[in-house]
C-alpha cells in the first residue's frame, strides 16, 4: 500500500486524496471484484440434533412429539430452559426434577452437545482461542470450523463469537475475509459457543471456576460480555443471529444483559433497522474508513452500500441515546487512512450521531500487505476525536502470538512458519 503518513501543516487536504483513485459510478458496479460470497454448503442437522439453541415455543415442539401432555408442557419448557441455559447440564441425567421416562424419551432422539473443542490456546496474555469442529454437510467429512475468542480483563470477561464458518465479505485487511464462505452457523452453533466457554472456564453456578493468569478477579461471572465480532458478518445470518442473542439475554438462562451484547457489521443497511427492532442489544459498525473510495477497498460491501446510506441507518437506528451509543470501529493501517485529515473528516461525518470510537491498531496475520500505524500516529489522531468530543478509546491488541487478535481469525488455522509465530508472540509481548 502507501508508505508512511508525515502531518505536516498544509499537507492534510493531499493526503486526504493520496493513494486511491474514485471510481467513477458505472465502474464501481462494473470492474468492481466480488465483494459478498455465496455458501458453498448447509447445516445438515445429525442423526440426534441437540437441544442446545432451542427457543422456548421450539422445545415445546419437542415436549408435544415425546407426547408430553399440553398441560404439562409449559413446566417442563421451564424445567429444560433452566437446565440448558442456567447450569449448563450437559447429560439428561443431571435433570433430577425431569421425570425419569420423559427423560429417557429425550435422550433417545436427542442431546445436549455443544460444538467439540478441536484446540485451545492461550496467549501470553491470558486471552484464550477455541478451534470448534461442527457437523459436516455429509457423514465421513471433516468437520467445520471456527474460532471464538475470550477476552479476560481483572473486571470482565468478553466472549468473541462466530456466525459464519468462514465470511460473506472481503474485506481486505480481515484474514478472514481471504477465507470461503462455507455456511451460516446454526442458533444452537452460536449459542453452543457461550456454553463450550463456560464449560471450559467453569463459569456454572456449582462448578469450580477455573483460576489463571489473566482471568478476572472481580464479579461473580467469567463470562459478563458477548461480541458478535468473530468469523462471518451477523446480518447475513440475520435469524440465527438474533434467536441465539435472545437466548443469551434471556433472564431466565444465561442471562446477560443486552447493553452487555455488542452487535458488529460491516454495514448491511437493509438489516441495521431489524437488528435494533428485533434483537436490541448494542451496535457497533466497522467503519475504517471516510471516503467511498477509500472503503470500497478496504470495506468492499461500500460499494453496495456507501457511507451516507451507512449513516442514515446508523442515525435511524432504534433506541440511539446518549446512553445507548452506537460504536464505530477504525483498524489504524499505516499511510492508509491515519493520516489528521482522516480524523478531522471522521469527526464532520458522525456529527450528530451518539457514538464512541474505537480505534483498532491493525493487528497483522500471514500474507497482509498492511501494517499497523505508528503509536504516535495513533495518539494523534485519537487526540483530534477525543478533542471533538467522542471517546476515542484505542483497543489493546489481545491475543496477537495466537491469531486471535481482531481481524485475525481464519478457521482454516493457516499454519505459521516458526519465524512467523515467533514474530508474533514477541509482538504481543511488547505491544
């Protein structure tokens, strides 16, 4: 790409228009690559589906096919809601309060399985990363996979979840994106997600919380806070998206708080509206960039659905307050969009919009031809926000030694040659 920004006085309006060339309107449809992808497969459910993902009227489904009598169903919703979703019962057995024969009926033709834990690592700074097989399309094929992250701080804990094996979208500078899109995960798949983490961290009331470097030392929870932030684009899967937050929010089960869920996009106008009317929770938007031209290489859906009609949404988004503020995501690349110019600009454009902004040091993966901007840089161009009156926090780099870093997922595990992880690690180490 470009070489280094230099903010000299007198320079912002050139490097404001440096580098990329506007497309003209007839090109941008015509020459334009692919920007979204197709799936090359569907969720096949298993001989024995789980139970795992279920809404409430669904489970009723299930009561009244194991010919549970209409009057008794309702009790027996509550009794697997709170299994399931509030201790975490992974067997059918543990249901002491479930009837023996209604129990035995279940296990027959279903289960509690969440995805399977192919690998887990741990960074250097206690973030965890969890490679999760799921069911193939057809028997004998390799499983799918995907990654969820975990984020520890000393007062929270954020789970990263996936919703694509794979990614819609191209974006240039996320791995990925490089990725095929394979299939849209299932409501039970994503929920799984928050399960396998509590399992593994013991995050259930009655289990025995798991204690290591890192983890958080305050609060009765491991898990506090969910981001939909991992592989795939969330308003492509808009449907199993939205079940598998309202399960996750629901105060009966896992019971997280909306303002506690965090949903991210790349900006899929049409669903932005949907997503606040349906779902609630917060919104974030992966913005990266000022200018059309610009976005449309880094953000290819732009080319789709440019800023100004990104912004409308954001503005018509439901429930926006100053309190309920919508946050917009800004990856730092070096010479690329970091330049003062880019932060005067930033600012004129989400005027009137309640938002924070948060700003990504880019975090680097096999194969980039991007690089992060320089840490004076970043302040900078943090300070000229954060003087404009919106916060400006600039995001830690987490979990960079085990590509778990934001923008650096890819299911595929690509794997690094040891000069590479080596790289890696001790830029995590020294960040």
């Amino acid at each position: 790409m470009a070489g280094t920004s230099q903010d000299k006085p007198g320079h912002d309006e050139a490097e404001a228009a440096r580098i990329f060339v506007p497309l003209l309107p007839e090109e941008r449809s015509v020459t334009a690559p692919a920007f979204e992808k197709t799936p090359l497969e569907r969720y096949v459910a298993p001989e024995k589906p789980s139970l795992v993902g279920l809404s409430r009227a669904e489970l009723a489904q299930v009561l009244a096919r194991a010919d549970v009598p209409e009057r008794e169903r309702r009790m027996r919703v509550q009794q697997l809601w709170h299994w399931i979703y509030f201790r975490g019962a992974q067997s059918f057995v543990e249901m002491t309060n479930v009837a023996k024969p209604l129990r035995a009926a279940l296990d027959r033709h279903f289960t509690l399985a969440r995805p399977e834990v192919v690998a887990e690592q741990v960074s250097v700074d206690g973030t965890r990363k969890w490679l999760l097989g799921l069911p193939p399309a057809h028997a004998g094929e390799k499983p799918h996979l995907v990654e969820c992250v975990y984020i520890p701080e000393s007062d929270r804990g954020t789970l990263c979840l996936s919703s694509q094996v794979g990614c819609t979208l191209t974006c240039s500078f996320c791995h990925t994106g490089t990725q095929r899109l394979v299939r849209n995960l299932t409501a039970g798949e994503i929920v799984g997600q928050i399960l396998v983490a509590r399992d593994r961290l013991g995050d259930w009331p009655g289990a025995e919380r798991a204690r290591a470097p890192g983890l958080p030392t305050e609060g009765d929870r491991l898990v506090s806070n969910i981001v939909m932030m991992g592989m795939g684009e969330p308003l492509y899967n808009f449907e199993a998206v939205r079940d598998a937050l309202l399960i996750a929010s629901d105060g009966e089960g896992l019971s997280l708080s909306k303002r506690r869920i965090t949903l991210s996009t790349s900006g899929v106008v049409p669903n932005i509206a949907r997503a606040g009317d349906e779902i609630g929770t917060m919104l974030a938007v992966s913005l990266h960039a000022v200018r059309d031209e610009l976005r449309d290489v880094l953000v290819p859906l732009n080319r789709k659905y440019p800023i100004a009609e990104l912004l409308d949404a954001c503005r018509a988004y439901p429930g926006l307050s100053n309190a309920r503020r919508i946050t917009f995501e800004y990856v730092m690349l070096k010479g690329v969009n970091d330049s003062t110019a880019d932060a005067k600009a930033l600012v004129r454009l989400l005027k009137g919009i309640p938002a924070k902004i948060n700003l990504i040091p880019f975090n680097p993966w096999p194969g980039t031809t991007y690089e992060c901007s320089e840490w004076d840089q970043i302040e900078r161009f943090s300070q000229i926000v954060f003087d404009s009156g919106y916060a400006s926090p600039v995001r830690t780099p987490r979990g960079r030694d085990i590509l778990a870093a934001c923008g650096q997922l890819k299911s595929t595990t690509e794997k690094l040659s040891a000069r590479e992880r080596l790289a890696l690690r001790a830029m995590a180490m020294t960040d």
